[in-house]
C-alpha cells in the first residue's frame, strides 16, 4: 500500500522502483473519495492528475531522471489560487462558475518542476474567516474531530494535507489563515515574509497584507516548495527581488543555539488558553536546557493589533471587492431592477455571503470621510509603531515565539454568532503579517481535549532560512521529550 513521508522519501521510493506517480495520484483520489464528509475538496483533477501521473512516470523511464524538484507531488490549491482552465470561485457564490484564463505564478512554478495539481480547496469565502465557516459550499471538518473547525481561512487545504489527502497544499495568509488551520489540524503552516512569493494569480483579500503560503507534514519539503515557488516575478511589482538562499541546505543548522525573544504579555493574555500557556512555559524552560537564550520583551501592543489589522484589511477588502459587480463575470441578479444601481446592489447582496459583506461595510466606513483619519489613519500609524518595535527586536534576538492561537479548535457554531470573539482567534498571528515579517506554526503539543496545538516562530524580514532551521530544531527537541 502507498505511504508517504517525505518528498525525498517519496523520490528515492521512484528511483527505486518501489512506487510510481500513478499509484500515488490513485491512493488520494481514493482517500478523497473516502474523507468527502470533511468537505476539504471543491473539485478534484481526477483524470487530469492520473493522465500527468502517467507522463510523469513515462518520462522518469525514459530519462532515468527526475523532471524536477517536485517530481510526482500530489499538491492542492486553495481556491483562491489561479489554474488556468480551471474554476476558482474564491468559495463564493458570486464567482461560482468562473473559469480562471491564466496560471498564478505559484501554478506555473509547481508544474515546472514536476508536481501534479490534484484538486482545489475548499475555504471561507474570500479567505474571510477563522473557521471555514463561512464557504458557501459548506462547512470544512476537523479530521482529528469532526465535531469542530479545521481553522480558517485555509481550512479544506490544512485539512487535504492532515488528512493526507495530498502531499502538500497551498493557502493563503493576510492575518494567519494559513499557521491558525495549520495549528488546529496539527501540521506545518509557514507563512514567508510579504513579497517572498509572488501574488499574481492570488484573488486578493488584503493586497498589503497577502501572503501565499505552504502546508506540509515535514519541514524539508515546506523548504522545498518554498524554494521552487519564491522568487522575483515581473507579474507582482510587490516581489523581492533579493536572490534567494538554498533553503533546504538552510536547515543544516549544525546545532545552532538561537537567541528566541517571547512576548510577557502573550503568554500572560486572560484570553489565552491556561492549558497551552503553561505547556509553553514549560517548554521555554526546555529550550533553555538545550542551550537557547529565551528571553521575555515587553510588548503593551498586543491589544491594539487586532483592531488595527481589522480596520486596514477591511479598507482594503472594499476596494479590492468593489470589482465584483456582476457585470463581466460572476453572479448577475435575475430579477427586476430599477436601473445600473439596483442591479449593483441586488447582484451583490445575494452573490456575497455575510461576513464578506461585513467586512466590506466596515471597510467602506473607515475609509469615509468623516472617519477617515479617526480610524484609517491611527490603524497605519500602529502597523508603523509595530514594524520599527519589530526591527528593534530583531537586532538583538533571532526569532521570536508566541502561541499560535489562544485556544485549540472551537467546536462548529460556537463562535459563529460573536463577530468579535471570532476576531480574536487572530490575535497571535495577525501580528506578522501587520509587519510584513515570516512566521511559522510548528505542530508540537496535544491538549487535554485530545486536540493538537503548536508554537508560532517569527523572524526578521528577508530571513525564511532562520525560520526554517529554527523550526527543525524544535521539532527535533520535542520530539525528544
């Protein structure tokens, strides 16, 4: 029977003989097919992917090579990634049946280098959410308990990898949506820094804010995808164009001590689990066995990050909605309308769900005219407070971690009717993304309740390679608890 590891695991089982790509395309079609009540799955590629599978393995018998660095990989999309020909709806009704006419960078970069596509990701709707609630395909499950979330907004492309229904996914993060699922469904969710991987074909959220990102089981192959889909783009103005390091030799650490700073006031929030706080401390103390300076900052910040990443993600979500008007693609009303104006307001009423109608409300008032500099303007002030305070840490430490979220995964419906205290679930992670900077949830712990929680780490700007070897190396000590 098909098993999977590692990426290298999987190419020496190829070079082997010991397995091909069909046989791994044929194993998740099957075990999506098995897990469909998780909902993590839109679509799937099914004879698209075996017929790349087969390619793919003709190919290795007639080279006796690889094709690329990603050779055979059974990888999925978030649904709000671009592929060319195929749907990508944002899971949202008012994109429901559009059709993508070109391939998202990432896209391009995966299938140069081998990997096979082999479905897309269910998530909430316009990546707006912290519990895949908010789809309008349905609701995602949690594989390690149905009962609650996978997280969100990635949640059905953390659940496809937790589930191993792939190999590896992509998601997208602009307050954390890819290290919060990734924390509830116990995996790797690494979000690099704004501008490391190009956005083009990303449909945007939060342009200042957006960051596609990677899931995985093992930290080699989140450095391997990270390598393979990085990198300059004349398509996104917003990319690096600093070369990029070998983030898989990255990891050769060779028992680095790190210098780790953590937020006092994080650690000691009243709306942190006391369960993961302590569990947390303890493991603090470990590092500091091992070797590591683990030392406490203050940070009287930490309430004021939420409100102002709301306030700049929801300016930008109204503008960057206000395209989706029915006229040239998307759901169009049906129904008699009075003139242009009508038309506008019933095609996106009924084409948008709740909480993206929320969030472009909200936007659409801080940026008015009388709230403008009340509301917009102190909320860029604090991401400036937060960014210079960032660097400061980062001249005297190497990384930083918090928790990844306050609590393990809430049951479905818990938190649905408290807007606020959905927003809330965001307040470790929303901090990284206000400052641009790369972070990471490593899957460490298990809770009381039997859920799965982890640790988020962040560094400097520009540094993935640090966060990536950081991660191997608490990896490593817990698993040698």
């Amino acid at each position: 029977m098909f098993s999977f590891s590692t990426i290298k695991d999987y190419h020496i089982a190829l070079s082997n003989g010991h397995t091909n790509c069909v046989t791994a395309v044929s194993f998740y079609i099957k075990q999506i097919e098995v897990n469909s009540h998780l909902n993590a799955f839109l679509e799937v590629y099914k004879e698209e992917a075996l017929e790349r599978a087969a390619f793919l393995d003709l190919f290795y018998q007639k080279n006796n090579a690889l094709s690329g660095k990603l050779h055979g990989v059974v990888v999925a999309l978030k649904d709000v990634i671009c592929y060319k020909g195929h749907k990508v709806s944002a899971s949202s009704r008012i994109l429901e049946n559009y059709t993508s006419i070109y391939n998202a960078t990432v896209v391009d970069r995966l299938l140069q280098e081998g990997a096979i596509i082999i479905g897309r990701n269910n998530c909430d709707e316009f990546a707006m959410g912290s519990s895949n609630e908010n789809s309008a395909f349905g609701s995602v499950l949690n594989a390690a308990d149905n009962a609650r979330v996978p997280g969100g907004s990635s949640g059905g492309s953390a659940v496809s990898v937790q589930a191993d229904l792939c190999m590896l996914s992509l998601g997208s993060d602009t307050g954390g949506s890819v290290r919060q699922p990734a924390d509830f469904c116990g995996i790797i969710g690494m979000k690099p820094g704004y501008g490391k991987i190009s956005r083009y074909g990303l449909i945007a959220y939060a342009s200042s804010f957006d960051q596609i990102g990677i899931f995985a089981k093992a930290i080699e192959d989140v450095a391997v995808t990270l390598q393979v889909i990085a990198g300059e783009d004349e398509f996104d103005s917003t990319v690096s164009t600093i070369p990029l390091p070998d983030y898989p030799d990255a990891l050769n650490s060779n028992g680095k001590k790190y210098r780790i700073a953590y937020f006092r006031q994080a650690l000691d929030h009243p709306g942190l689990d006391g369960e993961i706080a302590t569990v947390i401390k303890e493991y603090i103390e470990l590092l500091r066995e091992q070797g590591h300076v683990v030392e406490p900052v203050e940070f009287d910040l930490l309430d004021y990050v939420v409100p102002a990443y709301y306030i700049l993600t929801t300016a930008e979500a109204s503008s960057n909605l206000s395209r989706f008007d029915g006229i040239k693609y998307g759901y169009a009303a049906k129904d008699d309308f009075d003139d242009l104006t009508d038309f506008y307001k019933q095609s996106r009423s009924a084409g948008f769900g709740a909480e993206v109608k929320r969030r472009i409300m909200l936007g659409t008032f801080v940026l008015s005219a009388g709230y403008y500099d009340a509301y917009f303007t102190k909320a860029q002030k604090v991401r400036r407070i937060l960014f210079d305070k960032t660097q400061e840490i980062f001249k005297s430490y190497n990384a930083i971690i918090s928790p990844t979220v306050p609590s393990p995964a809430f049951r479905i419906g818990e938190k649905s009717s408290d807007p606020i205290e959905m927003f809330l679930a965001d307040i470790f992670t929303v901090f990284a993304n206000l400052t641009g900077i790369p972070a990471i949830s490593v899957p460490l712990f298990k809770h009381s309740n039997g859920m799965p929680f982890g640790l988020q780490a962040m560094t400097a700007f520009e540094d993935e390679a640090t966060l990536l070897a950081l991660s191997k190396e608490l990896i490593a000590i817990n698993n040698h608890l």
